[in-house]
C-alpha cells in the first residue's frame, strides 16, 4: 500500500491534557479519509500537528515514506501539504489573486507579477472546476466562494495533499453538493485528502475509508464501503445514538412572540425583512425554513436588539421589545443561541467560565452590591459544564482553547440554563458531532413541554422537520407559509423555500 501520509503513534498535550495519545492514521494516495469523532475528541489537534501549528509530544510523521519534522506551516507546504481551515483566514477588501498570492514566495527581485499570478489562478481554477474570477473582491463573494480561494491557494502553492475541517458546516445544501464534487475532481487529478466532518452522510458519499477517534485515542480505521451511520456512530460515541428524536404532540398556549409588519435593512440599506409577521406560542417550537440570505439573519438580528427595526413591532407576552437594547430584551426573557458563536456568542479570550456567566453575572445571585462573587460564576460553570457535557480541560480554559463544538454546547447550555421565556436557537447544532445534536433535540423539546417558546432556525430540513412543531416558511424576507411537519415532505418544503406557493400549484392544477 502506498501512503502519502503517515502519523503514527502521535502524542499531543495541553499542559497535563491529554488531547492526541498514540493516534495513528495513515492516507493513502488518491483517496479521501474522513477523520471522525466527537466534539473535542482531537481531530483539529492532530490535524494541526500533521500541518505544523503544533509540535507533537511523541510519534513519528511520515511523507511518502520518509520521515519528516514538520516544524511550521511553510514547512508543510514545501511537504506539499495544504489545509483549508474552518474559519478562512482572507483579506475582505483584497481580490482573489492578491489574497493567494499573500505571503507565497516573491520572485527573484522581490516583486510579485500580479498579471501572471492570476493567470495561474485561472489556470488552475479551470482545471479543477472551481470557477473563481481572480480579479473579484472577497468581500463581494459567497461563503462557498470563498472557501474555493482557500482550496485555490493550497493548489497554488503546490499541495498534494489537502486537508479539510469540517468545510461544509458553514455551507448550504447546494454549495455542499458542489464542494463535493470539487473534492472528486481533485482526487481525480491525483490528489488526497483528509476530510473532518461530522456529517455521516457525507462520509458515506464521498469518502473511501474512515479513521475514528474518541476522546483523544485511536478507535481503528474501516472501509466506508463495509460500514453504515449506525456503525460509525456507534464507534465514534461509544454507544448507539438515536437519529430521530421522539416527541409528544406539541399543547400551545398563549402568544408569547410576536412579530407585527417587521421590516429590517441589511448593512448596505437593503430590505432583507419585508413586513414579515410571525408568532410563537408557549409550548411550541416553531422552525423557520428557508434557503440561506433569505432574511433568517436580519429577522433574528431585529429581534433580539442586534439590529434595528426599520418598522413594526416585536412583543413579548404584550411587551414592546422593538429596538431596545440587546441586554434589556435579555433580561425581559429572550435567550439566544447565534449564528455566529465567535462574533456574539463569546467572548474568546475570557474564561469558558467567565463567558457562561455572562448574561447573569452582574445579577443576584452571583453578584450582591456590584461584588462578583466568583465562587459563584465557578459554580454555575462547573454545573452547566456537566450538564451539557462541555470538554474543557477546566472551567478557567479560555474560551478560544476550547474545539468548535464544545464551545457551541457552552452558549447552549448558558441560554437554556436561564430558562428564557422564549428560546432562540439560530443554527444550533452547527458544528456539534450526533451524539451532542441528539440531546440538544431533547434539550429544546424539553424547554417546549415546560411550556416555553422556542424559534428554531435550520437549514437543515431533517433538523426542521424533526423538532418543530410548526414550520414557517421564509422566502425573499417574508413568511410565505405555514406547514406541520406531518403533513409536509422534505421535497414540498424545499419548493416552497424556493418561492414556489403550493396553493398556487394546486390551484393551477384545479383550473385545467
Ligand atoms: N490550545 C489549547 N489549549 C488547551 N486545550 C486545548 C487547546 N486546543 C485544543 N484543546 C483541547 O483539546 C481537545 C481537543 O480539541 P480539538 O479542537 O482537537 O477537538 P475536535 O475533535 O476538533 O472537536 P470539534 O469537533 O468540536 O471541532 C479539547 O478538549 C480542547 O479543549
Ligand atoms: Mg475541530
């Protein structure tokens, strides 16, 4: 068998943490290998390792078959290893070229030919179908665009070898399918690639062979061929994991939401929320359908203060909550679990403890007479740490040292916690391994039989249709219908996220 990369018996500590010990894999030319574990179990560790963020405490690296010290990233490059990381690293206001060409070597006089560049990233751009315009700005171009740069300029700096973490998270169904078949064709030019995600669908599509680790060791490595879901699931959580969460029939209740002719602009003053009404009642979970940029983030935005109404009204159980300030509609029973946990969901550099008290600290009873009383923030952590199974070497870690999904658990479990009126969970299983999505289902639908609201925005239709209650379709900044989840199907769901009416259908076909 002939392997491009080999890590054998690799050790990596945090102090006395023990994230990567004795973990073996091994790639072979021409395939892809998905990497697969739970949240924190050390797959971005060990992929940093093998691209040289880290130094490892014990095990050996090979490439093609010879030993190497892989001390800094440009010495992975010149291994011909590339990396796209999760959250890209471009320069918004630099074009394609200019952001590819950052930091690769200058030519012999110190100048680098920009025309000749984007000549090459066009060259390669065709050659494996990535379709990006060299001379466009970042700032005007998709997520999924985007990360094509950041494949682009792995290939420009010669990568044989390419690693992915977790790349589709951030991406929608479409631009998934499309990622999918970047990575056969890169295969197909004779490349291999490491592929993190937490998705066994497509493990099971694109991948030829499966390394599975748990909580920082090695699990074995199979055959995607002669595996399936539950096996691999089974194998990466120790235990067999329910993918469709059981419920009773929702009872709702009184209005608690209520969203009146809301109309909201985006940065740019563009109507992104067009006179939009919503409610949600206290029992229920209502799920918000739709393809993404359809006016989820601004909808969300307006309602918990983040953004400002341009008209309408919001209401919490009567309340006006229209524009106040986002503590204030916090404190009146909003919890929020965002989008985006890097840019309103933490703060990065505190503690995890710090940062999960961080909508009650200032309040009784952690705080009395303006003292913090830190024993108590210890506390609330440690408890909502074991509650929602958050892996953190310590309630004190920095919030930043913690992996992707953990830290997601830490925003749900500080929202939840607070037992909010209503529960705004916008993309709440991002990122989040199947054992971790299994209970966070049951965490909402728990907050539901306690006869809170909760607003789930997903756009993952499986999500939708198995944890609301009542799904409210959104298209072009308004709800264009209302459906149950029982008497819709995926297919009907997508045309009407789409725009398509289904009435309208159906009174189309009545006519003829
Ligand atoms: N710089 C660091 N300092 C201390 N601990 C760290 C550091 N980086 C990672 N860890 C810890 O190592 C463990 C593994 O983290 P890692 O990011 O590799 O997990 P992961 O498998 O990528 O998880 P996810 O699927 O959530 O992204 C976690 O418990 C994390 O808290
Ligand atoms: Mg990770």
């Amino acid at each position: 068998m002939e392997y491009v990369i080999e890590m054998l018996g690799i050790r990596k500590q945090f102090g006395d943490f023990v994230a990567n010990d004795d973990i073996t894999l091994q790639l072979q030319k021409g395939e892809i290998h998905a990497l697969l574990g739970e949240n924190g179990a050390g797959k971005s560790t060990l992929m940093n390792v093998l691209f040289g963020l880290y130094q490892p405490e014990a095990g050996q690296i090979k490439v093609n078959g010879k030993e190497v010290q892989i001390t800094d990233p440009n010495k992975a490059n010149e291994l011909g290893i590339g990396m796209v990381h999760q959250h890209f690293m471009l320069v918004e206001n630099f074009t394609v070229t200019e952001n590819i060409i950052l930091g690769s070597e200058p030519t012999k006089m110190g100048l680098i030919n920009i025309r000749k560049a984007a000549k090459k990233v066009k060259a390669l751009s065709e050659q494996y179908g990535l379709n990006v315009d060299p001379y466009a700005k970042i700032e005007d171009i998709s997520v999924g665009m985007q990360q094509r740069v950041e494949i682009l300029k792995t290939l420009y700096r010669g990568a044989e070898m390419l690693i992915f973490d977790e790349p589709t998270a951030s991406l929608t169904p479409q631009e998934i399918e499309e990622l999918i078949q970047i990575m056969k064709r890169l295969i197909a030019e004779g490349k291999s690639i490491i592929l993190i995600t937490h998705k066994l669908k497509e493990i099971m599509e694109v991948s030829d062979r499966v390394t599975i680790i748990r909580k920082g060791k090695g699990i074995g490595t199979v055959t995607t061929a002669e595996t399936n879901p539950d096996q691999l699931a089974e194998m990466m959580v120790g235990r067999q994991v329910v993918f469709k969460t059981e419920k009773t029939p929702a009872h709702p209740k009184e209005v608690i939401l209520q969203v009146e002719n809301l109309t909201v602009t985006d940065n740019r003053n563009i109507e992104r929320v067009k006179n939009l009404n919503l409610s949600v009642r206290a029992g229920e979970i209502v799920g918000i359908a739709g393809i993404d940029g359809n006016g989820q983030s601004e909808l969300i935005e307006a309602i918990t203060g983040l953004r400002k109404v341009s008209s309408g009204k919001v209401t919490l159980k009567g309340k006006d909550l229209t524009n106040l300030k986002p503590r204030k509609i916090t404190e009146t029973g909003v919890g929020h679990i965002p989008q985006d946990r890097h840019k309103h969901g933490l703060v990065l550099d505190y503690p995890i403890s710090y940062n999960i008290a961080l909508q009650t600290y200032y309040q009784k009873p952690i705080s009395k007479a303006g003292i913090i009383d830190y024993k108590k923030v210890n506390k609330l952590a440690e408890a909502i740490i074991e509650e929602y199974d958050v892996r953190t070497p310590s309630p004190s870690t920095e919030a930043r040292a913690l992996s992707g999904g953990n830290q997601q658990k830490a925003i749900i479990g500080r929202e939840v916690n607070r037992d909010p009126e209503l529960l705004i969970a916008a993309l709440p299983t991002r990122g989040l391994d199947v054992g971790a999505i299994e209970f966070i289902h049951r965490r909402l639908i728990e907050q539901r039989d306690k006869g809170k609201a909760v607003l789930l925005i997903s756009f993952e239709l499986d999500e939708v249709m198995n944890v609301s209650d009542s799904i409210a379709v959104i298209h072009d900044g308004s709800i264009i219908d209302t459906v149950k989840p029982q008497e819709t199907t995926e297919q009907k769901l997508g045309l009407l996220m789409a725009g398509q009416s289904l009435h309208a259908e159906q009174d189309k076909v009545g006519d003829e």
